[in-house]
C-alpha cells in the first residue's frame, strides 16, 4: 500500500481525533465517520471526507480504524443500522483496525461476523499510551490477526505508533492489552495512594515525582498522572477512571473464564466500583482526580 491509499477512522473521541489528525498530517486521504458529526468539523475543515454512516466509510476507504469506549459501541459500529457490515461486498479485501479495548471473546467473534458479511479483516489491535501518545504518534499496539493483515495496515498504524507487535490470532492483542491495564490500573491507585499519604506527611508532593524518576517505583503513570494530582488538575481527561474500571473489569471476567488467581486485581476492582458508586465525579473524569479520594 502506498500514501495514496484511502483511510477512514470511526470514532473521534479524546483518543480518534488526534490520530486522524495525524493521519491526514501524514498527508493521507481520510473519510471519518462520529456519532456526534460536529467532533468531525476540524478533520473536514483540514481536507478529511465526512461519512454520514459507518458503512460509507468501510465503502470509500482501503483500511478503516476504530476507536470507540467499549465492546458495545464498537458492535454498534460494525453490525448496527448503517454500520459496517452494511457495506456488504463492497469491504471485501478491506482491513478493519479496532483500537478499542474489548473483551478478547469479542474481538474474536466480531471478526468473524464482519468476514462472513462483508470479505473484509479484522485486527484486534488496542493501543496504550492514552492521549498524549495518540497525539505525539507514540503509541504502543498490541495486534491480534493474520500476519498479512497487519502487513497491509502498515502505512495506517505508521503515523499513529512508535511499536506494532503481533501477539497472536484474533483475541492476542486485547488479551495483552488487558494485561497491560491490570498493572496501569493497580498502579494508578497506587499512585494515589501515595500521593494523599505524602501530603498528610507534610511532604512537598510536587517534588515527589522528580525525586522517584528513574528509580524503581518510577513509571510513566506517576510521571504523567503524578504532577496534575499534585497541582490539583483533573483535565483535560487523557485516561479516564471508567475506563480502567472497565478494563480491570474485563480481567476478572477472562480470570474466571481460565481459572486464574488474580487477587491484587480483585481487590483494585473492587475499589473501582466503589468510585463509581459514591464519587461519580471522580469517576467520570481523568485518574488524576482519584487523589481526590485521600486529601
């Protein structure tokens, strides 16, 4: 595939936006589709194509990337009323990228349905670097998929990522993302944590990310999510706590599904839950905000 291959991208929240914003940076031809049209108007005003359906956008475009919030909006997306398998034989020889964070059983069986119904590809392929890494184009892709798949969406995750790596069949790449948000998930807490004992202790809690960087507790959580918890700055939202609630959620369900002992994960779960339950403003916002809780 070269530059001059048609793109499109479903989904133009905090993490879509700037990666079709860097996909047309990088001079690609892009049609972009977002329940709420008006996310779009900066992309049309910068050259994108506005689709009024997903299925037009599987229609125009070579490879389509999806990003929405969870595995009911991307099933949405794909099998609902205009969505991609309305498209039919039109996406045959397609690749569609789901950068959403589903459940590994969903990516596998999306997949399947959107091949049967339309001869297009699926690649499971959940980034982590949250916002910032979709605006810097520094993303790290787990892929789940055909290996030839991958290849053909190569020019597509270019822009957007600074490591691809194939995990596996369908299914892979969720399975590792969602190994990657049982740590981030943890680890924000912890972070938390941290930062309400230390300014109880009388500590400077602003200096407390500069004293642990490049030390073993350090982390690109605390680097990131440290300084706004200090400072008290809970936006804009670059990952936000019902999302992690969401991912943690889904590693309980595949724990019981293969008979794995995740008890620190179970415990952090829990605690998700009780944010969502009493402190829906913390819930809804960015994990910055879970200090909140201790101060």
């Amino acid at each position: 595939m070269s530059t001059s291959r048609h793109f499109g991208f479903l989904g133009l929240g905090n993490m879509g936006l700037p990666m079709a914003r860097r996909l047309l940076a990088a001079g690609h031809a892009l049609t972009v589709w977002n329940r709420n049209a008006g996310r779009a108007a900066e992309l049309v005003a910068a050259g994108a194509n506005l689709a009024g359906t997903p299925a037009q956008v599987l229609q125009a475009a070579d490879v389509v990337g999806i990003c929405v919030k969870d595995g009911a909006a991307v099933e949405s997306v794909a099998f609902g009323p205009d969505g991609l398998a309305s498209a039919g034989r039109q996406g045959a020889g397609k690749v569609v990228i789901d950068f959403s964070t589903i459940e590994p059983g969903q990516a596998r069986d999306f997949g399947r349905r959107l091949r049967d119904r339309t001869g297009a590809s699926w690649l499971d392929a959940p980034v982590s670097g949250g916002v910032p890494g979709a605006e810097g184009g520094t993303l790290i892709c787990f892929v789940g998929g055909e290996a030839t798949d991958l290849e053909k969406a190569g020019p597509f995750l270019a822009p957007l990522t600074s490591r691809v790596t194939h995990m596996g069949p369908a299914g892979a790449g969720q399975t590792t993302k969602i190994c990657n948000q049982m740590i981030v998930a943890v680890n924000v807490l912890t972070i938390a944590e941290t930062y309400g004992l230390a300014q109880r202790a009388g500590v400077d809690v602003e200096r407390l990310a500069p004293a642990l960087a490049g030390g073993f507790a350090d982390s690109q959580p605390l680097q990131i999510f440290g300084p706004a918890m200090a400072a008290g700055r809970f936006q804009p939202t670059r990952t936000a706590v019902e999302l992690m609630a969401k991912d943690i959620g889904i590693s309980q369900r595949m724990a019981a599904e293969f008979d794995a002992r995740t008890p620190v994960s179970a415990f952090c779960s829990g605690l998700y839950e009780q944010v969502r339950e009493h402190e829906p403003e913390v819930f809804m916002g960015d994990v910055a905000g879970l200090v909140r809780r201790y101060e």
